[in-house]
C-alpha cells in the first residue's frame, strides 16, 4: 500500500507573513501575563469603560470627569472592544496591539518595495522582536497608535515619490487619511511630524519641486474630514476645548519648564540603545563617523540612495523634535523604530557580505526575544507591588450598589476597573492646597477636568467629607497613609500589598446581640478573599 506524504512548500512571501504572525501572536501572549501598570494602564483602560459605561463618545472621562489631554481614537476603539469582547486587562492590551501589528505590516510592505524579500523580512524580525515593540506594543496609552499612523504616513508619502516621472495619488490620499487617523490619536504630532519628515528628505534629495504634483485639495479634505468633527463638536459643546487640548496639552507642555519627566539631551540615544537592544549594536558598528555623512554630499539625490536616506532623515528629524522639549517621555520616540529596524537589517546585510555567519542573527533574535519576556515579567512583578488590584477584588465583591467608595492620599488609577464600579469614587484630599501647588500629577488631572463640568466635579470632596461617613461607605488609602484624624469613623476591612481598604464602621448593635445577616456572612466571605 502506496503512502503520501504532504508536502507544504513555503514561497518567500508566504514565509514572511508567518513571521509576523508569530512575532504578534508572541506579543498578544505577553500582553495576557501581567497586571495593569501604573499610572497610564489603569488611567487610559478606566477611561474606555467609562466611555463604554455611559455612551458619552464626545467626552473622554476619567472617574466621570472630562478628560481632554488626548483626543478619543483609543478610547473609541477601547469601548468598542469591551463591548465586543469583555471588560479586561488583556482587551484593553488589544487596541495597542493591533497598531503595533499595522506598524510592522506597512513596513513590511514598504521594505520589499524598496529594497527585497529577505531585506523586508529581516526588517521584520529586528521590529518585531525588539523591546521597544513587544512592550510599548502592548501598553495602553496612546504612543503605539500615534507611532504607527506616523509611520504609516511616512511610508505612503515615500513610496508616492517612488515614481520619478509622477506622484502616486492613491498612495499620497492614504498618506493623507493616516496624518487624520494620527491626529485622532495623540494631536498635532500625528499630521506634523510626518510632514516634517518628509519636507526634509526632499529637501535633502532635491525633490522639493514634486509638491506640486501631490493632491493638495483632495488629500487635505479627506484629512479634514476624518479628523475634523470630533474636534468641532467637542470645541462647540466645552468652550474651552481647544485651548486646554492645543494651548495647553501640546505647546505648553512642548515648551515648558515646569512638567515632570525632564531629562537632558543625552536621553533618546540612552533610549533607543536599549528599546533596540541587541539590534542596536548592529546599527552602531555599521556607523563610520563622517563617512557617511561624505557619502550623502555626493550620492543623496540619487535614486538609488532615495531610501536610506528616508531613514536617517526620518530618525534625526523626530530626534531632534523631541530632544529639544526639557519634559521626555520614553513612548514619544515610538515612531522612529520602524526606520532604525531598515538600518539594522541593512546593517546586517554588509555583515553579510563580509562573510558573517546567519547564525549570529539567530542569536540576537534569541537574545532580544528573551529579554523582551524577561522584562515583561519583571514589569508584572513590580506592577503588583504598587497595584490596587488586591483590593478591588474585595471591593467588587463587598459594594453595594448604593455605597460609597471614597479614595484618599492618592488616586488609585487601576481601581475603578478592577473593581468594575459603576460609579465614579469619591476623592477626598484637600483641594484647595492641589490647585494652589499646581503640581502635575493625578490631583491636576481631576481638578483641571471638572472646569469642564462642575456636575462631575462634585466627587472632589474636602478631607471632612471622611468624618461623617454613611454607613456601609469604603475607603482606599495607601497603606502609608496617615488616617489618624479619622480612624473612629473607619476600620480596615482588608489590607492589600500597596493599599488598604475600609468600611465605615457600622451602628451599634443593642445590647442583645442580633445574629448576623445574610450581608454580613456575604461581607465575612469577600473579606476572605483578601487575606493571604
């Protein structure tokens, strides 16, 4: 009896696509395997639900006061993914996911276009195993998605000016319809930062002159189209929405000396060495100080070096943009990955040619992907440490729907979604002090928020509010929190790694002792759950 073997014979393409499946299927697999970090998971996760929760998609809203430092693309795509899928920490992963999924399929597409198969997936493979992707790729705020519609913005304009003779409309209108989704995203970086990439490179390449050849009044109109009306029925409905968004959110914080995170012009580089590591040191030994700088005088207007100098062009001018700023944020540099991935692969490809084994390829593939699942572990571990996560899962199973939460001596942000509340916490601080420091921190957001509407503000309660409470009202404090003036009124109910939960200490029974009720054997069984 004759037997047949099947045999599956991969074409080159086919390969590819199964490289980047497995590189996002191994992301969304880290993506399940820790707690939400603090602050941005907790903030940026609650805010979709809440969306979700009260079918406002004009306002984003965190703990039911208006949100405006971003704009609502991730926070639209969060609820309708919870609604979709559930409420959880690896849906909320999700939306990040997807983006830095389009991120390495559009620069895949993009490098086999340029350059070859094997250039393309080689690009691949350094993205999408490199640190900076398989973490910030799966982190919930809005740098993934910002990064990978500039991105995609730049790599549709670039390939429009591939044809010599003409410019590729088609390709220029998605180039156009990515600078909308961007701004949707993050603000005016999503529309800016690619137009300033690719008004260098043609500068630098001397093909300034093809701007006239783009479709300025159909790629604008689209642009504003997509973008647009959030923007004018937000500003029509708060007065004050583009000022705090625009003024404040994007050129203030650009400008200004007083925002935290200040870091000095040495920071990115740092950055970079690391979110590429070991890809990076690729990159770094294929550098010759001056030479190629030599090289670009004399070959950059021609075609044939077109493409790499998109990719210099592109890293030093986003560098540069967010060197300058003295606040930096590690996601705000994102978007030059895709191009330092093309550098490490062309990189490899000279290392290649000298005669380089393909198995120290291998090796730093190895390398990089496990020092990505050794840092996610590490990142869950010291998130559990500073979670609320403990002690909302007491709280999700002791509330009642008509008590009150309070919150005081910080803002618990991951709280509300762990706990599932229905309604926004009561934070009890004392305000007047928060808005005469003006520190930037969670106190700021809230109060800045409630000049949108006063309403949802009246959850910023005094420190006194914690003196009267009604019975069968809860309290999260840090553990450290200093709850002397108020301890008659409160007793702890359970007491997590980083905070503590308390319930307002309830009447006193008679003096003939009642035996307890169903609440109270339901209250004894969720207090359980919190002791270890």
């Amino acid at each position: 009896m004759k037997q047949t073997h099947l045999k599956i014979s991969l074409t080159p393409q086919h390969t590819s696509w199964l490289v980047i499946a497995c590189l996002w299927l191994f992301l969304l697999l880290l993506a399940s395997l820790r707690p939400l970090s603090l602050p941005d998971e907790g903030r940026y996760a609650d805010v979709g639900r809440l969306m979700l929760i009260s079918g406002d998609w004009l306002a984003p809203r965190l703990n039911g006061i208006p949100f405006f430092h971003k704009p609502p693309l991730l926070h639209w795509l969060q609820a309708s993914a919870f609604g979709l899928l559930g409420v959880g920490a690896w849906t909320a992963r999700l939306i990040p996911a997807l983006h830095a999924g389009f991120m390495l399929v559009v620069m895949y597409g993009a490098a086999r276009t340029y350059a070859s198969e094997k250039f393309a997936r080689d690009s691949v493979l350094i993205l999408g195993s490199s640190l900076g992707f398989l973490i910030s790729g799966q982190y919930v705020n809005h740098d993934m998605l910002v990064a990978s519609w500039i991105s995609i913005a730049i790599w549709c304009f670039g390939l429009s000016f591939k044809p010599l003779d003409r410019v590729d409309v088609r390709l220029s209108l998605w180039g156009f319809a990515a600078c909308a989704m961007g701004l949707l995203s993050k603000g005016l970086i999503g529309f800016v930062l690619p137009g300033l990439v690719v008004f260098c490179w043609l500068i630098w390449t001397g093909q300034l002159a093809r701007l006239k050849q783009m479709p300025w009044l159909r790629g604008l109109s689209l642009w504003a189209l997509i973008s647009w009306p959030w923007f004018v029925l937000g500003q029509l409905k708060y007065s004050e929405l583009f000022n705090y968004l625009i003024i404040g959110q994007h050129f203030s914080r650009y400008v200004g000396t007083d925002f935290n995170n200040q870091w000095g012009a040495w920071f990115y580089a740092l950055v970079l060495l690391i979110m590429l590591f070991p890809w990076s040191l690729l990159i770094l030994q294929d550098l010759r100080p001056f030479n190629w700088l030599a090289h670009w005088r004399t070959q950059r207007k021609n075609p044939a070096h077109h493409f790499e100098s998109l990719l210099w062009v592109w890293t030093l001018s986003i560098g540069i943009f967010f060197t300058l700023p003295k606040s930096k944020i590690v996601g705000y540099i994102l978007p030059v990955l895709p191009p330092l991935a093309c550098m490490g692969a062309l990189a490899w490809q000279k290392c290649k040619s000298q005669g380089r084994s393909e198995h120290i390829f291998t090796a730093l593939l190895v390398c990089s992907l496990g020092l990505s699942g050794v840092l996610n572990w590490q990142a869950g571990k010291y998130s559990l440490k500073h979670s609320s996560q403990d002690v909302a899962q007491v709280l999700r199973c002791a509330v009642s729907v008509d008590d009150k939460v309070f919150v005081s001596g910080g803002y618990p942000y991951d709280l509300p979604f762990y706990a599932q509340l229905q309604k926004p916490v009561w934070v009890a601080i004392d305000w007047e002090e928060a808005r005469r420091e003006q520190i930037d921190n969670w106190s700021r957001e809230l109060y800045e928020g409630a000049n949108f509407d006063e309403q949802a503000g009246q959850v910023l309660v005094p420190l006194t509010a914690l003196e009267d409470p009604d019975t069968g009202s809860w309290l999260i404090a840090p553990n450290d929190a200093d709850l002397s003036a108020v301890s008659a009124q409160w007793s702890v109910f359970v007491k997590g790694h980083a905070w503590q939960l308390l319930r307002a200490q309830p009447a006193m029974r008679s003096n003939l002792e009642s035996p307890p009720t169903a609440q109270d054997e339901r209250l004894n069984r969720c207090q359980a759950q919190g002791k270890p």
